[in-house]
C-alpha cells in the first residue's frame, strides 16, 4: 500500500511538472488555469466566492486570493459583488476567455498523452480509487 501511494506521488510530480509547463508557456500556473476553467465553465458559477473556489481547489485562502490579485492585474478576471458586502463573486474576463482557448489544445493533448498510460479496462479501477482517497481525504 505504501509503494502504491509513493507511486502516486511520484505521477502527481509528473503530471503537475508536465502540465505546469504547458501553463507557464501562457504565465499562468496550474492553479490559476483550474481557477479560470472553474469559472468559466463550473455548473454553479454564480455562486463562486474566493471561499468556494479555495475549497474546490484545495487551496488556501490566502493563497488563493494571491492567485485572483495576479489575474485581476493581467485583465483575465474581475470581482464583483456578491449577496452581501462582504462577499466577492469572479467573474471571467474576455481576455481570460481568450487565454484559455489559446491554452486549451495544449492542455488536451498533454492530458491524451498521460492518458495513453491507462487502459480501458483500468479506468473504473482507477476511478474508484481515486475517489477512496478524495473522501478519505475530505473526512467522508
């Protein structure tokens, strides 16, 4: 169990270096792309605060407002006013629409070439074991 846990890790480094490589090619990270993609096409979009999306992605809060602050400065997102004054929704810029479809061939055609690795049959083995460890993770 724990060389298959190691062996996780080790893919998390390779798929995190390979896909933040294709990001920085268009001065984003990881996390901002994720950001960017969870506002713009995330099914409750309307309902986003800086709050939700630190806890979608597993990012702190602070670290997460660094991350909005930097894409508010390249004009890829914007904040508005939420329900009540202390609350802030993202929205997406047209500039900020404009990079992800730059982006996003590149993006796909790394995520075929990781995906190569994993057979049909393994996917709903995999699947499944990835979702043990997300609701381990989340206490479930």
């Amino acid at each position: 169990q724990a060389a298959a846990i190691y062996a996780l890790a080790k893919i998390y480094n390779t798929v995190a270096r390979d896909l933040g490589a294709v990001y920085k090619r268009f001065g984003l990270t990881a996390t901002s792309f994720n950001l960017l993609v969870l506002i713009h096409h995330g099914k409750d979009r309307a309902t986003l605060t800086q709050q939700a999306i630190s806890q979608r992605l597993v990012v702190t809060e602070s670290d997460i407002t660094k991350v909005i602050d930097r894409l508010e400065r390249q004009h890829l997102v914007r904040r508005v006013p939420g329900k009540d004054r202390r609350s802030k929704l993202l929205q997406i810029s047209p500039k900020g629409v404009q990079r992800l479809e730059e982006i996003w061939p590149h993006h796909r055609t790394a995520m075929e070439r990781l995906a190569q690795a994993i057979q049909p049959g393994d996917v709903r083995v995999l699947a499944q074991i990835l979702g043990r460890l997300r609701r381990l993770r989340d206490g479930a």
